[in-house]
C-alpha cells in the first residue's frame, strides 16, 4: 500500500519540488532519530505527503538547514529539520513498513528477514507513541476481519484504510480538527487501499489471494477487467476525487499549500489513471530516491 501518494512533476513549481526534497530528507532523518538508522529503508512517499499536510494543517512551521547524512558525508544538502511531529511521523512510516511486510509473510509472500529488519525500530514506535500504534493495531485487526470474511465489496475492503487515516487525523491535529479534514483524510485512505488493489489485481488473482476486484468481477487481464467494468471502477474513484475536492475546500492552511493542491488534485488522479490503464510507474531523472544516493 506504500508508494502511490505521489506529486505531478510538470506542473510543481520549482520551490514546492525543493520543499518536497527537504521534507523528504528530513523524514528520513526522523525515522532515525524515532527508531533506529535501520528503520530509515522504510522510507516512504506516502508519509512524506503526511508531513507536509500535517504541518500546514497544524501550522506547524518547517526550518529548512543544509545539513549531512550518514550517505552524504561531504556535501550539505537542504534538509527539513527534525521536529516533533515528524518524529511520530516516523515512527508511523515504521509501524506501516512493520505491518506491511508482516502481511507479506502471512500471504506467503516472503518477508520474513525484512521484517525482522524492522522488528527493533516497530518496538521503539510501541514505546514512544502507543496511542498512534494503537490505531495502527486496530487497523490491522479490522483489515484481517475483512480478509478472513472475503468481502467482495471494495467499499467495504477499503474501510479500515480510511477510517485508519481518518483517526489519525483526529490524532495529529487534536484541536485543529474539523469534519472537512477528516472527508480528506478518509477519501485519501480509501483511495491508497483501492488503487494498490487494483494495480495488484491481476497478481492476486493468479495467487489466489484476497483481492475485492477479484472476488467483485473474477479475474481477468486488467485489460478485461476494465474493458467489461471500466465505467463502474471509474466511477468509484470519481467519487473519492469528489470528496477530497470537497475536504480539501474546507481545510484550514496556514502557510502555502501549492505542493499539497499538487499531489492531491494533479498526482493521485494521474497515478489512478496510470494503474487503470495497466502502465508501469514511469520513474523521472529527479526521482526522490535517486536524488537520496
């Protein structure tokens, strides 16, 4: 479920690009600093969007420093600078890596060393910040529920996402709260657990593995599948486009919010059309990961 929360490059302004680098970085550095140098592989671009909204939505100013890191030892680089909410931030990326790789094994996908890799930093995440674990352990439970029961509905499949991002956001933004914030934070979850059902539909279904669009439609080439149920998938996610409109029209932003407008109304409709039409994530020459090594 990681890494489809993504920007729309084209058309991110220069400042917001560099903005998105620092916080990048200086999540990386949080994970560090929550639960370990080991956690740091988890690194995500999902939570990275999580930063960057959180800390408009809270008000929460962002220093930006040029700074090293244990993979840039000589040249200084603009890195967001650790604070306490990005700290809890990676401790979340850390307990999502944990649970998803533990997932991994229980489908008999492998993963076994990796989440052992990760096993000391989920426990320092236990220790630090258990009412946000807590939410994440309650997730969990409500995601096998759905699994074990085979639901074939997608709305069904994809509510404890949302209403996982809808409780942290009540947990993030406490006081700074409203009904508008947590539409936006719903329709994200929803969307995250959708689409990487969708991109792995045709994967799950040759494994046998739970998979909504599967158990809704059988399964086909992704090819057939939209050709036969196009309009009715579209339709699903048009409605969640609809409510992040609606949530993110009545969110509170305290500081410029050009990067955050960029990936939720340009870069995860994009991302929903590349994963409809079946194409492979097209990697640019400035991809995050690269610039990191």
């Amino acid at each position: 479920m990681f890494g489809y929360v993504r920007y729309d490059l084209p058309n991110l302004l220069i400042k917001d690009f560099m903005l998105y680098k620092a916080l990048y970085c200086g999540l990386c550095k949080s994970i560090g600093a929550s639960c370990g140098q080991r956690a740091r592989l988890s690194l995500t671009y999902d939570v990275t969007f999580l930063s960057a909204l959180l800390h408009n939505m809270t008000g929460t100013d962002i220093r930006v420093e040029k700074q090293n890191c244990f993979e840039h030892t000589i040249r200084k680089r603009p890195i967001a600078v650790v604070d306490d909410l990005t700290m809890e931030l990676g401790a979340l990326n850390t307990v999502l890596t944990y649970y998803k790789l533990a997932d991994d094994v229980a489908d008999g996908s492998g993963g076994r060393i990796k989440r052992a890799w990760f096993k000391k930093g989920f426990r320092l995440a236990q220790k630090r910040y258990p009412e946000m674990v807590a939410l994440v352990e309650e997730y969990v439970s409500a995601q096998a529920a759905v699994e074990k029961k085979r639901s074939p509905s997608p709305d069904e499949a994809a509510e404890a996402t949302a209403l996982l991002m809808q409780k942290l956001c009540v947990h993030f933004l406490r006081e700074k709260n409203s009904p508008a914030a947590e539409e936006l934070f719903y329709a994200v979850g929803k969307w995250v657990y959708l689409i990487d059902a969708l991109d792995d539909y045709e994967k799950d279904g040759k494994k046998g593995r739970y998979n909504p669009f599967v158990l809704a439609y059988g399964a086909h080439t992704r090819k057939e599948l939209m050709e036969q149920n196009g309009q009715e998938i579209a339709f699903l996610f048009d409605t969640l486009f609809y409510s992040m409109r609606e949530g993110l029209a009545g969110v509170k932003f305290h500081f410029n919010r050009d990067l955050t407008d960029n990936v939720i109304l340009r870069g995860i409709p994009l991302e929903t059309a590349r994963v409809m039409k079946g194409e492979p994530r097209k990697e640019t020459s400035v991809d995050l990961a690269k610039i990191r090594s």
